[in-house]
C-alpha cells in the first residue's frame, strides 16, 4: 500500500499543491517552518480523519480561507483508490472513498495505516497517562473499528456514570438503579478495551525490546508495562467497592480511564532515569514496535511518517535507520529534514528508490539526484 499523489487546497500554509511520490522513500528538505510537517500531517488527515497534533480541524484551515480539500490516491493490491477529506467552517467533515462519502469516520481508519515518529511524541513520556491511552487507542483502532467504537461508548456511560454521581450529591437522592445501568454498559465496554490493550502491549514488548537494542548502543533493559485497575479483580465489584467514594467526588475512580503505560528502563520509569538520547531511542523504538503490530494485523507495511528525523538522531544514526526502513521490511516512508545535503548524501549512497522535494517560501520543488531542480 502506498500514497501515489497528494493534492492539498487551504490546507495550512500551503494555497494549491500537487505532488507525486516515490512508493518506497520521499524526502522534504527546508527550513524550519516552510511546511514540511504539515505535509505529513495532511498525509496522516487521509489515513486517521485527523491531525496528529490536534483536534481541531479548523485549525489546519488556511488563514483567512474558510474551507480544506486534501486528495490522495492510494495503491493497494495494484488498485488506486481515491479519497477526499474536506472541512468547511461549521460544517461537518467530509469523507468520501472512490466518490462515496463515508456514514462513519471510523470505518475509514485502519484502510491506509500510517505510523508518525515525531518530536511531539516525546508528550509520551512527559506527560500525563491521557497521552499513554491515546497512544494505546490510536495503534487499535487502525485495525479494530469495534474497539473504537467501545472507547466511544465507554466514554459516553462515563459520562452519564458521572452525572448521576453528580444529580445523587445535589439531591441527596440516592438513585442506584440508574447507577447499575451505567455500570453494567461500563463493564460491557471496558472489560473489552482491557483485554484489547492487555494483547496489544504483551506483543509490542519483545519487538519493542528488539529495537531498542538495535537503535541504541546502551546495554539497559527497557520494558513497557500495562497498569489497570481491571487487572486486579472483577470490574464490576470493583465499581460496586468504590460507589461511596465516587458519590463523595462525583466521579468514577475506578476504570479504563484510568489506564496507564508503564514505560521503564532498568526497572525505573524512563522519565526519571533516561538520559535525553535513551528517551529518543526508547521512543523511536516504540513507535516501530508499533509499524510492526500494524504491520501484522494488516498484513501489509502501514506508511512510516518520520519527521524531524535529525532530531532524535545522529548522522550515523540516520544512516543506519535509513538502511532498515529502506528494505522489503518496510514500504512507503516520508522523511522531513531541515538539511538537504546531509539527507542526500546518505540517501545517494544507499540503493534505495527515493524522490526528494525541497520546500521553500514561494513552494514545493521536486529535485533530481543531483540536487538541480526537475523542471
Ligand atoms: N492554518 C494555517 N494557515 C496558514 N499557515 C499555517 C497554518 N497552520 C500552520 N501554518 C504555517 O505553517 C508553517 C509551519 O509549518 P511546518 O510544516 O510545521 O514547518 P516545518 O517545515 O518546520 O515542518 C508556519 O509558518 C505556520 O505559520
Ligand atoms: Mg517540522
């Protein structure tokens, strides 16, 4: 599978875009703020419906335009499917596949899988476990449109659970029957997302483990473990232990919203202990531990979206990755790099299919292998 051609209109800094891509690397060239990111982000739009920043679509409209189109024609199987994502100001977003709009945002995802390895993602260390649900959420459901769909419903019994832990301590009414109802959707829908998330990291761990010690050059032992109140007993009996507490504070306590990743190295969390490369390397190895689940569930290379690649490496470093995700293992890869020469000497020196485009203030041109422009 492979993303042939892009065409980007208001989408971000960029007014009207074509471009046509290599199926194995391609390469963004510029400085810093030229647009290089958003391109991988309008390629993530067509892949998840959404920007891997934020979620707010607005946002990725171009000043003072009111509307974004991003085209893309993908290959898979030898068959090219076209797909349209708009956005309009106050209007609903717009998915269509082949000229058929979509009922469901969702039965989109996991069509053209793609994997972001990000200077963002470092969020996933530093911040709070919202970012390690999200990380969780986002690898399952490329491949399991029913597991987003119970995030979703669990979501929403929550949020009824907690409005009647609300109503209860404004009336001083104690309705348990309505509780039990939420309850029951609760443990429905969670004990569904537990055993999911429980699979997804049992598996991630010894590709992760893999990786790591490919990538870095440290002997510590990294490991990744799942914390979840579901794994200590019943769900439902441990909603039902927890009712005075969550009638007192007006909300569930206990659940899959609580989940959190446990992302350790010799036995400490990376947080405290990593140094700053050992973070990168940690987290880069996650990321492909993730291709490779992907991978295997869809049984075809997702996209690799690697931006800001000397960010978390070094020259040698990036020569080492480019060589990996250059061959059969991976598919289609798009790299974003601030400098041109040092991305085509490694790139030139490899036997690798790759187009190189370079960004500036006034657009996007494709390069030959020599760095002169195509005309
Ligand atoms: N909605 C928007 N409309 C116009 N320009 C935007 C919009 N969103 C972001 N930009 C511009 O995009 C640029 C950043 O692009 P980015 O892809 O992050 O750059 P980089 O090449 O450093 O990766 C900034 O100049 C920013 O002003
Ligand atoms: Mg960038």
């Amino acid at each position: 599978m492979y993303l042939k051609k892009l065409t980007l209109t208001n989408f971000k800094n960029y007014e009207l875009n074509e471009l046509e891509f290599s199926p194995k690397i391609n390469c963004f060239v510029g400085n810093n703020g030229v647009g290089k990111t958003n391109i991988l982000d309008a390629i993530h739009y067509l892949s998840l419906t959404k920007s891997f920043f934020n979620n707010i679509d607005s946002i990725s409209i171009r000043h003072g335009e009111d509307y974004f189109i991003i085209q893309g024609t993908f290959v898979r199987d030898g068959e090219e499917d076209q797909i349209y994502c708009a956005f309009q100001k106050q209007k609903q977003k717009l998915l269509k596949r082949n000229g058929k709009e979509y009922q469901k945002l969702s039965d989109h995802v996991g069509r053209y899988p793609v994997v972001m390895i990000s200077p963002a993602d470092s969020a996933l260390i530093t911040e709070g476990s919202e970012d390690r649900r999200r990380f969780m959420n986002k690898i399952i459901s490329q491949y399991s449109a029913e597991y987003l769909d119970s995030v979703l419903k669990y979501s929403k019994a929550l949020q009824q659970r907690n409005k009647v832990l609300k109503d209860i301590k404004s009336s001083g009414q104690a309705d348990s029957d309505i509780l039990s109802i939420w309850d029951a959707q609760l443990v429905k829908y969670g004990c569904y997302v537990y055993d999911e998330r429980d699979v997804l990291v049992n598996e991630l761990i010894p590709v992760f483990q893999e990786y790591y010690s490919l990538i870095s050059s440290g002997k510590e032992s990294v490991s990744l473990k799942y914390r979840s109140h579901l794994s200590e007993g019943s769900f439902a009996e441990a909603l039902q232990n927890s009712v005075i507490k969550d009638k007192y504070l007006e909300y569930t306590t206990v659940g899959i919203h609580k989940d959190d990743l446990l992302l350790e190295m010799d036995d400490f969390l990376v947080k405290s202990l990593g140094s700053q490369g050992q973070q990168k390397s940690y987290l880069v190895a996650l990321k492909l531990a993730k291709f490779d689940f992907i991978k295997r569930k869809a049984g075809f290379s997702p996209i690799l979206l690697l931006d800001d690649i000397f960010d978390k490496f070094d020259a040698e470093r990036v020569e080492q990755i480019i060589r990996l995700v250059g061959n059969k293992r991976f598919g289609q890869i798009f790299i974003t790099d601030t400098h041109q020469n040092r991305l085509q000497d490694i790139l030139r020196s490899h036997n690798t299919d790759y187009k190189l485009f370079n960004i500036t203030g006034s657009g996007i041109v494709e390069l030959t292998q020599n760095g002169t422009p195509i005309q």
